[in-house]
C-alpha cells in the first residue's frame, strides 16, 4: 500500500461516513452529528496530508499541518487551508464533550440544532475539498 491508496480510501471512507450525518441529524442527535463530523474532518484531512506526502501525526487535529505545507497544495485547495485548519481545531475541541460528556456538560442536552448544522456543513466542505486533491483510483 502506498500513502496514495491510503489517502484515496481515507476519502473514500469520509465520503461514505457523510450519508450518516442527516440521519444523525434527522434523530435530534445532535452530539453524535459532531463527533461523526470530526471524525469525517480527520479522515479527510490526513487524506490530504498523505497525498502531498506528509505522514500525518496520531492526533485528531491536523488541520494546522495543511497551512504549514500550503506550498504543496493547488491553488484551489490551498485557499480554504485557513478555513480547513479552523473547522479541524473547532471539532476536535468538540470531540470528548460530545462524545463522553462531563458531569456538568449532558451532550444530548448542550448540542443545539445549529450546532449539529454546523459540524455537518463543515464535514461536508472538508470532503468536497479533499476530492479536489485526491484522485480516485483507476480500475
């Protein structure tokens, strides 16, 4: 296997994780839109890193990795760097709370609506940008 077809199934596994997120959604369970969202983000992101050659590290927020070898991306990817960074640190900061909550923090009960909206919305442009990176395999 090489870091190509590894980032090629990281998308592909981004890609299809997305379906999950109106369902999530549809059921109010808001919390579990956010934590699926950051996963997404994650998987699609060290997608990238891998197809420009950069091993990604064993951590959930790689974001900033993208802005440090912004050099190394096409223009039209390269622009929503900033952006991509952004929503990787917002939902990796999301991630416990809304995956394990806290005795004061209920995250069926904190997570709202637009919060899930946001998280899925977010996922969604991740992904849509990595495909503008990574090409699909050839059968």
């Amino acid at each position: 296997m090489t870091s190509t077809t590894l980032a090629q199934s990281y998308l592909l596994k981004a890609t299809k994780r997305l379906k999950i997120l109106p369902v999530l959604f549809g059921e109010e369970a808001y919390s579990d839109v956010i934590s699926e969202a950051q996963e997404i983000v994650e998987l699609a992101l060290k997608g990238m890193l891998r197809w420009i050659g950069v091993d990604p590290p064993k951590q959930h927020d790689v974001g900033y990795l993208l802005v440090e070898f912004q050099d190394r991306l096409p223009p039209e990817v390269s622009r929503e760097a900033q952006r991509l960074a952004q929503i990787s640190r917002w939902l990796r900061k999301e991630r416990e709370f809304a995956f394990y909550g806290d005795v004061d923090f209920i995250p069926t009960e904190e997570y709202t609506r637009e919060d899930a909206a946001r998280a899925m919305d977010d996922a969604r442009f991740t992904v849509q940008v990595a495909a503008l990176l990574i090409r699909p395999q050839e059968n």
